[in-house]
C-alpha cells in the first residue's frame, strides 16, 4: 500500500487550486539489442551476455553474472542520440520526445536512493489496462506500478522499479521512467520496460547484489547515454527478473508469448570504425515459459505492437520516410503486410476481423477499420483535433460494438460511426482509456477532463459518459491519493473517551462521549490513506479537534467541518450517530458516495457538500431531514437525478445543487411544494426538460439560478408570480419564449428578454 503520512493544513499550502498537478506523459523507449552468448568487452566497447541458465535456474542467478573490467562504454554520439525522427510527433524510444504534454524532464537534478535523478513533473502516467476480472485499474507514475480497485476503495503500489543499474564496473545508470506496463492474462505477472539514463559523477562502487543476468540471452544490451530493458515482476513471489534489452512489451492472448520492441539487432558491422551500434530496429517474440526467443522481424517499429485475438498475427505502426504505415506480421516473422498510413496505435476487433486504426486526412483525423488482408476499409467517423499529436486510446469494446478513440479527449461510437456520449466524454484533456472486461465501464487518464478546475485525475465512467467515479488524482504536495479509499480495517478502540481527557467529566457527559466514539470510529474512514490527517485522539480534548465543534447544554457535538486538512476517505455512516448535529460541512477530497444513513441526522439544519469527488446518486432519504435549512451540493461527481423526495423538507430555504455536470434528467416538479425556498440553484449539470410551471408557487423565491444546462421550451408564464425575485440567470439553455412580462419588468430587463 502507499505509505501512510501525518498531514495537517500548515504544512499543505494553498487549498484545492494548489492540487492542480501535471502529469508525466510516458513516452515508449528502446535499446540496443543484439545476438550473442558471451558476456565480453571488445575493442569497441561492445558488452553481449552469458548465454542464460535453465529456465528453472534463472531466477535464482540474479546477480551472478560477471561484467568485463575494460574501459568505459562509449556512449551514443550526441548527433545520433539527437537525430530527430522523419514522423515529428513519434518520439524516440528511451530519447526524450520532442514534446510535452503539460509536462515535461527539466535540467534539474535531485536525488533518489543514492542516484541522481532528472528532476521530473510527476504525476500519472500511461499504461491504463485493467485486470482480467475487471477489480483493478492498472496504471504507471514515473519508476512505479500501482493498482487502484474499481471501486476506489484502495489504492496500492505493486513495485518500485527505481534502484541503480550497472553495465560495467564504471557508469552506473538509474531510471529516467518506467515507460509501460502489460499484466499477463492470467493477472500474476507484469512486464515493463525502464528507460535508464547514465549518471556519470557517482563515485560509488557497483553494488555486487545487483543482478545482471537477462533470461533471454540472444537478446542484448548496448549501453549508451540511455537504454531501455524489459522486465518481469511475478506478483507471487515479489520478485523481478531481468528480461532483455527491449520496449513495449506485449502478452500473447493466452500469455504463453511475450512480444517486445528493440532499436538495434544482431548486425555489429566491425568494418565500420564506430563505437555504437548500427540501429537495424525489430520487433522480438519470446517464449513466456523458457524465455527464448522463438523470432525476430526487422521492422522500424516504435510504437506498442498489439497481438491479433487468435496469436497468430501481430499489428505493428513502422516508420517508412515521413510516414508512419500500418502493417500486419505473422508471429512467426515470416509473412508481413502493410495496409494503410496511421496516425494512432493499431486495435483489433474481438473477432480479429477487423482493426481499428486513425489516419489524417485534408486536415481532419479519420477513425478506419480495415481486415487484416487489407480489404474493406471503412470510414467510420472524422473529427477535428485541437492539438495536432498522436492518441494511443483506439479501442473496440469487448462486446465488439463500440470504439472509443482519442479525439482530444475520449469519444466513444458505434462500429456504424454513431456517436455515444460523446459531450460528456469529449473533454479536450482527456488523453488515455481502456476498457473493463465486460465492457460496462471505460478507465479515463484525464488531464483536467470534465471540468477546467478539476486536478489530473485517473476516472471512470460508463461508456456514455455518465455515473463517474474518480479513482485516483495526483496532488502537488501529497503526490498519489487515491480518493474514497478504504482506511484501516482493524477495529477503533474507543475506550479512551470516558478516560477524562477527551471529554471532561465523562460521567455527567454520556452523551458527549458517545459523540467521541462515533468520530473516532469515523476517523479511519475519512482519512483514507493520510493517517494522521485529523488530530481526533482521546489524549486531545474534544473542544480541539480539527473540524468539530461542542455545544448546548448538555455538551454535544453540532456541527462537522471538515473542508481542511486533506482527507481523501469517504464519508462514514457513522456519522449518523452524531443525533445532535445541526451542520455538516464536507469537501476536499472525500470520494466514494453519499450514505443514505445521512437521513437519520434529524436534527441538522444545514448539509454542505463542495469541491468532492463523491459519485453516486442523491439519496432519497435526504428528504427525511425534516429541520434542514440549507442544501447545498457544488463541484461534485454526483450522478443520476435530482430525487423528488427533497420535496419533503418543508423548512428548506436554500437549495443549491449546481457545477455537477454528471447529474441529469429533469427539475422534479415537485420542488414547487418548498414554500420556504428563498434560493434556488440548479446551474452547470445536465438537466434537461422543461421548467415545471411549478417552480412559480415558490413565491418566497428571491434568486432562481437555471443556467448552463440543456434545459429546453418555453419559459413558464407562472414565473410571473414570483414577485420576490431579484435574480434570474436562465443562459446557457434551449429555452424559447421571452421571460414573462410583470417578471421582466421588476427586473428591468428589455423587452421580451429571452434566457439566452
């Protein structure tokens, strides 16, 4: 799990505009490999490997084999290593791309685990993919793996990559990134590769434990100013094996094979007088069993291959002058077929009767299909693309009806080019997706997506777009949380209430340390992953603790604020045992969803929810809180409709529901039953309908806020006897109509004042 840190508001900085974290786009990245069985330096500084030991024995020979004494590796000229590429918006392998999305490797150097690093933005990266049963999300932040549950309930860190890296008993070299992830089918192990770049002022000796044997022996590495090499982490045993010199690895569908990318081969030209290898690209296949290679395809191939659903074939994007083609290999190396320029990474069908594929045209980017033989090609739909880069997220649902794609951010259509959620889904930030196992949710990278104030965020959403749920976001000071995690599972020993410290006189104040109790039951809930966040604790006196406030006679808790320090648990229903509570104020980053246990806090008067993550539906039993004076819900992932049971709060006078983009369907008309509402304001979700003439009987109304929805009709007559009003914002809609005259008269608006 991530580790657990004291954290409190002096130590945080700006609240949540200081969260706005930029995340590390990851780009793929090759290395030197050639053919060879013996580990030797040579006149031109020229490192094979030993050839590996058995299958059984691999393993176990971490660190065994021995590394030529002679000079120095000479490093891959500058002009070489800068050499820009003929397609501009593909980067080079394990070179740093020539651009950045928000992000970028600065000059700077810190220092890591005794290595100096390059200081990089951090944040999360690429390599989405979901587990085989569909109960994680997988994803990449610079040197680590982690795994979140699809229900946000934790988040943990599977490995840490980083560590030196010795080639030779001179230059040791750490990692700049790890740069992808593929789990195996049968969700146990994970292949990566690590981009490593030379850190040449340590003066360290080589650290003799580090191991240096690569399970594919004909596979090597050729050292340079960086190089890339594929590894295996076994999730059993929690141990890592080196693999080979290599990229974007890819797991045959029945995980028997594993496929990888490499910038050089076996061809060393001695005649020539160089010190660096000739780069003769490839694409490698590798047995999952003994790890041999089985075959090798000479193909200037940078981007991730993806394997035909039968294992048969293999869909790589090569490099061909200034293009970039689609083509088709057979496993085995000995067949090959190229279909069509590509802008995107290639997909195929679930049938592998077709692929997806992104190619410009005439300035717009065309979503293709094509089968495999290069016939029936078909346009699916064209778009406009705000930035002018490549997307990797080209996708056919599991079902094999849909296609999500990279259009800016993430659309999704039909295998006919019909769109589907596409104004939801369509954010311009959006940057990577994959989906679930049956099809019924899509994992979204969002760099800001649904919304501009919105941190980097790690969501998912149905494939129209809706019932979203945030699952992890990247803060400036806290780095990775994962929202609405689950807290510590052991049981919350309370006792400590009635020792005297946290409530004074426990014998004449029961009540007030049950209050005690419940908080700290609470605690581990609402702190999630930041133990330590809340200073709850019976050796501080209740009067102190962060957010809470004691009142009344007896002394009881009422009220709850809790916007400050940084929380990114969920919210207890154990709250509902607060039975005296008249406010509850929740914000910050809170995920999971609201308790219908809320219901039974029948004395509050004001529920203040802002600037959450929480998802779900509105519960119905809200309409329970018979005293409740003030609702309000801003900024939140709430989803589904407002409910009419809200109805049933007479004594409501402030009802605020707004900038929650996922909460549609209509304005129940039963809201026109309020008599108490002075405020009503409904702006920035996805309403749609029209305005019940209803909401005309709120005649203590004194600002009606409707704007920013998809709200559509006439603007009701009945409007006009809100004699109160004093604010009436209704832009942003479909509405016809003028506002109703007496109405536009006491607002001094012009005549026939329409809501645009």
């Amino acid at each position: 799990m991530i580790p657990r840190r004291a954290v409190r508001s002096r130590d945080i900085g700006p609240r949540l505009g200081a969260s706005l974290a930029v995340l590390l786009v990851a780009m793929l990245c090759g290395v030197g490999c050639t053919q060879g069985t013996e580990l030797r330096g040579t006149d031109n500084s020229h490192l094979t490997l030993q050839t590996p030991p058995a299958p059984a024995a691999a393993a176990s020979a971490a660190g065994t084999t021995r590394v030529s004494e002679r000079a120095p590796v000479a490093a891959v000229p500058a002009g070489e290593a800068a050499r820009p590429q003929a397609h501009g918006a593909w980067p080079q392998p394990c070179f740093l791309p020539d651009y950045f999305l928000y992000a970028g490797v600065t000059s700077r150097l810190h220092e890591h685990r005794g290595a100096i690093l390059p200081e990089t933005e951090r944040g999360v990266q690429t390599a989405l993919q979901w587990s085989p049963d569909g109960s994680e999300v997988l994803f990449v932040s610079r040197a680590r793996v982690y795994a979140v549950a699809a229900d946000g309930s934790r988040l943990a860190e599977l490995f840490d990559a980083s560590g030196r890296v010795y080639l030779d008993n001179e230059y040791p070299y750490v990692p700049w990134a790890l740069t992808s992830a593929a789990m195996a089918p049968d969700g146990e192990r994970i292949a990566y590769a690590l981009c490593h770049g030379s850190v040449r002022d340590l003066k360290d000796p080589p650290d003799p434990d580090v191991a240096r044997d690569y399970a594919a022996g004909p596979v090597q590495l050729t050292p340079g100013h960086r190089f890339d090499e594929v590894r295996l982490w076994d999730r059993a045993s929690q141990t890592t094996l080196r693999l080979a010199g290599g990229y974007a690895p890819a797991w045959s569908p029945d995980g028997t094979r594993l496929a990888f990318l490499s910038r050089y081969s076996d061809a060393y030209d001695p005649e020539r007088e160089v010190s660096f290898r000739r780069r003769l690209p490839g694409l490698y296949v590798m047995s999952a069993d003994t790890w041999q290679l089985q075959s090798r395809v000479r193909a200037n191939v940078t981007r991730p291959l993806r394997w035909s659903p039968d294992g048969r074939l293999l869909a790589i994007v090569e490099e061909t002058g200034a293009e970039a083609k689609l083509s088709v290999v057979s496993a085995d190396g000995r067949a090959r077929r190229r279909l069509s320029e590509t802008r995107s990474d290639p997909a195929w069908s679930p049938d592998g009767s077709r692929i997806a594929f992104v190619r410009a045209e005439r300035g717009e980017f065309v979503l293709y299909t094509i089968a495999p033989d290069g016939t029936d090609e078909r346009r699916i739909t064209a778009y406009r693309h705000s930035r002018d880069w490549w997307d990797q997220s080209v996708a056919w649902s599991p079902d094999g009806t849909r296609l999500l794609y990279g259009c800016g951010g993430i659309c999704v259509v039909t295998r006919d080019g019909l769109r589907v959620g596409w104004r939801t889904l369509a954010s311009r930030e959006g940057y990577s997706a994959a989906w679930s196992p049956d099809g019924s949710r899509i994992a979204i990278l969002s760099l800001g997506a649904f919304g501009s104030v919105d941190p980097r965020v790690l969501v998912t959403t149905t494939p129209d777009g809706h019932e979203p749920q945030v699952l992890v976001i990247h803060h400036e000071h806290l780095g990775l949380l994962g929202i609405g995690v689950d807290g510590a599972s052991e049981p919350v020993d309370a006792s400590g209430c009635a020792s005297g410290t946290a409530v004074l006189a426990p014998a004449a104040n029961r009540g007030l340390v049950r209050d005690c109790q419940v908080l700290l039951q609470a605690r581990p809930v609402l702190e999630g992953s930041l133990e330590g966040a809340l200073n709850w604790h019976p050796e501080r006196p209740i009067t102190e603790w962060d957010g809470v406030v004691v009142g009344g006679t007896p002394p009881r808790v009422q009220a709850l604020s809790l916007g400050w320090p940084v929380i990114n648990g969920r919210i207890p229903s154990a709250l509902a045992g607060l039975t005296h509570l008249r406010e509850l104020e929740l914000g910050g980053y809170l995920g999971g969803e609201l308790p219908p246990d809320l219901g039974e806090l029948k004395n509050l008067r004001a529920l203040r929810l802002s600037a959450a993550y929480i998802h779900g539906p509105i519960p119905p039993e809200l309409g329970q809180l018979a005293q409740l004076e003030e609702l309000m819900f801003l900024h939140t992932y709430l989803s589904g409709s407002i409910p009419p049971e809200l109805a049933g709060l007479r004594r409501l006078r402030s009802l605020w529901i707004a900038d929650s983009p996922f909460l549609v369907g209509s304005i129940p008309p039963e809201l026109g039953r309020l008599a108490s509402l002075e405020g009503l304001g409904l702006s920035n979700n996805g309403l749609t309908g029209s305005i019940p003439a209803e909401l005309g009987q709120l005649t203590k109304l004194g600002g009606l806020s409707l704007e920013g929805n998809q709200l559509t009709g006439p603007i009701p007559l009945e409007l006009d006897a809100l004699t109160k009003l004093e604010h009436l914002e209704l832009g942003g809609n479909q509405l016809t109509g003028c506002v109703p005259p007496g109405l536009r008269d006491r607002l001094g608006l012009p005549d026939c004042e329409t809501a645009a």
